[in-house]
C-alpha cells in the first residue's frame, strides 16, 4: 500500500476523532458514567498512548512522549484506578505530539532516509492500519457516553474506504493496493 495513501488515511481517521469531541464542553469530556466507564478524555488519551506505544515499540525506539499519561491511558489499568483525567488542552497537545512524531516518521519512510527504509515501510503500513482501525474503533465507546449525555453524534466523515465490521468501522487491509 503506498504511505501516502495511509497517511491520508490517518489524517481522515484523527479528524473523524476530533469530531467526537469539539463540540461538547469539556465537562462533558472529562464525564464518566461511572467508576467501572471511562470518559471521552480517557478513550482521546489511550488513543493517543497505543499509537507512541506502537510506533516507538515497533518503528521508532524514543522515548515516551508523556509517562504518566501512558500509564494513565493503558487500558490494563483498572477503570476504578485510571484517576482524574487531564484537561481537555492536554489530552489534544498530548494527540497532536503523538501525531506529530508518526508523521515525522513517515517522512523518514518516505524519503529514504532512514535504515533499512523498505523493510520499515512493510512494518508501518500494517502499523498505520492498526492505529487508523484504533481510531475508528472507540466510535462505539465515545458513541454510548454521548448518548447518556444525551448527545446526539456529530455527522460521520469516514473515509470511502471504511467498512463496518461487527459493529466497528475499519480501514480493511485486504481491500488496499499494495505497498510497491
């Protein structure tokens, strides 16, 4: 699948997360339903903590962006113990340097500049596909805590390539054209 191609894909999919988001108070943000619920801050934080896990586990080897957070927003952390959440201000600067970093490297991939530059590209094209269903995927979440805010969800702005599958949009790895 050309990089290109994916990023634009990631592009569409964190735009489609922003909408769940920007036009509530950021109360509403910060609500959980209850102890064993996490609110719609907590699901843009782990969002943004699987994505660095992921790429500098598997693509990058830095460091993390923000260690309480990656705790924070682990998901095998408790619910009961995932604490009060950050500001609104925080979680979206919090995103916005994660992405920052996934595009820088995807630049490098791009331009042949780093090591080893094709066999990173097969590691991060099944990569992005991952952080872009992951994005998709707390639709769902995000969609129940709405609803008992009593919020209507905000129009959908999915890619044509995204499909519904068991209740979740996907960006379906089989249906894309391949990387070379």
């Amino acid at each position: 699948m050309h990089l290109e191609i994916l990023r634009d894909e990631y592009d569409q999919a964190r735009r489609y997360t922003q909408s769940l988001y920007a036009d509530l108070p950021e109360a509403d943000v910060q609500w959980r339903p209850g102890p064993k619920s996490s609110g719609i801050g907590w699901h843009l934080g782990h969002q943004a903590a699987v994505n660095h896990f992921l790429l500098r586990n598997l693509g990058a080897a830095e460091a993390r962006v923000n260690p309480q957070f990656a705790a924070l927003f682990d998901a095998s952390t408790p619910e009961e113990q995932r604490g009060h959440l950050p500001a609104l201000s925080a979680l979206v600067a919090y995103r916005e340097e994660v992405a920052h970093r996934t595009y820088a490297h995807m630049h490098t991939l791009l331009a042949g500049t780093r090591p080893a530059a094709q066999q990173a590209m097969y590691a991060m094209g099944p990569l992005l596909v991952s952080l872009i269903n992951h994005e998709y995927q707390h639709d769902c979440w995000v969609r129940e805590v709405r609803a008992l805010l009593g919020r209507d969800m905000p129009d959908r702005v999915f890619s044509r390539r995204v499909r519904q599958m068991d209740g979740y949009w996907v960006l379906p790895w089989g249906e894309l054209p391949p990387i070379f």
